[in-house]
C-alpha cells in the first residue's frame, strides 16, 4: 500500500471516531501514521532522542508517548521477548560485563524496561536501576533468568559467545550469584551452608563430557 493510499484510509476512519477521540487517542493515531507511511523508522522508535527530535517534543514527552504507542502495539509477552532476544543477541551495543559480575542491560523502549524489571523482580533477582533509567545492572542468575524467557538454548550459546563469556563460565557467575544470595539471607554464620548449597546446585549442572571435546 502506497503513501497516499495509507492516508486516504488513516483520514476517512480519523474523521469517523474524531469527536469522541481524546488527546491520547488522537496521538497515537498520528504516530500509527507516521509509522505506516515510514516517516519514523525502527531506529528512531529504537531511540527516545532520536523519537523526540523527529516529532519536536521533549524527551519526556517522547518517552511517554512511546511507552502509550508500544502498550497498544504490543499486547501480548511473545512480542515483548521477541525485542529483548534482539537486544540481547546484540551485546555491543546493549550488554556489558564489568570486572566485578555485575551486568549492565540497555534498553530504549520504556514498555520493554518496565517488563524486564518486573520479570527480576517476580523472580527476587537483584536488579539496580539508579545509575540511568535506560540502563539495568544485574547479576548473573538474573541475566540467565532473562536468556531463558526470551529464548532458546542455541540462541543462549550465541548470546554467551557474542558477549565473549565460555558457557562454563556463565555457570560459575550464576552459582556465584547464589551463594552470594544464600550468604546474605542467612548470614555470616551460615556461610558454610551457603557452600553446601552451592556444591548441591553444582552436582545438578551437567557438565562437558571431555571424551567428547
């Protein structure tokens, strides 16, 4: 469908519902618009600045009309971690591990933010949010949470491969998280539990077979 086509269409249903619609309604129309007709692009949707200069309007006003656009957009979990597999299978831009464990998380869109954290939070992952609100840090164990929920176990293998972490290796920072975990719950007397339970979490993680190396 051309341009001209796609407005003829959007103006005839606008002029239809255009005294019962609110503000809001009105503004997410314009923006299903200039989406349809190619006027704002999957990198300027991909970024709240870009979002903003293109529709002069503040970065927070962007922000919320994107986060109003994505609600109605994507209704359903399924498309959701469809963006966040993408996110994630494009670490240099998005992901990054510091030399302490802790991973920095990017994401954009203000509806997938809001998702993700609920997903950490649901499953008592440690997750900081202070130092930007585009950027979450966390642990191992809520990293490999995220991988798990957005994708499948090849696609994992890849996501490990492009941040430039072995599988192996992953493990060892996610059982690491847990003892951490375990260590702070049940404290400084407990730390010897905390390593039984980190040894009984190790023995049911299937490891390498070397023969077949």
């Amino acid at each position: 469908m051309d341009k001209d086509k796609i407005l003829d269409a959007t103006l005839k249903k606008f002029l239809k519902s255009f005294f019962s619609l609110s503000k809001t309604e009105i503004e997410m129309f314009v923006l299903d618009l200039l989406e349809q007709t190619g006027e704002i692009t999957e990198i300027e949707k991909s970024s709240q600045y870009k979002l903003a200069t293109k529709l002069k309007v503040s970065p927070t006003k962007a922000k919320n009309l994107w986060y109003n656009w994505s609600l109605r957009k994507y209704n359903d979990d399924e498309q959701l971690k469809k963006m966040l597999e993408k996110i994630l299978l494009d670490p240099k831009s998005n992901v990054y591990k510091d030399d302490s464990g802790w991973f920095f998380l990017q994401i954009e869109n203000p509806l997938l933010l809001e998702y993700v954290k609920n997903i950490i939070q649901q499953e008592g992952h440690i997750q900081d949010g202070s130092f930007s609100s585009k950027i979450i840090k966390l642990r191992a164990k809520a990293l490999d949470r995220l991988i798990d929920d957005c994708t499948s176990k090849e696609k994992k293998n890849e996501i490990l491969k492009r941040l430039g972490i072995s599988e192996d290796k992953f493990k060892e920072l996610v059982i690491g998280t847990i003892k951490e975990i375990v260590e702070q719950r049940i404290g400084k007397s407990g730390v010897a539990l905390a390593g039984t339970a980190v040894n009984l979490i190790k023995s049911k993680i299937p490891t390498k077979d070397k023969k077949g190396v």
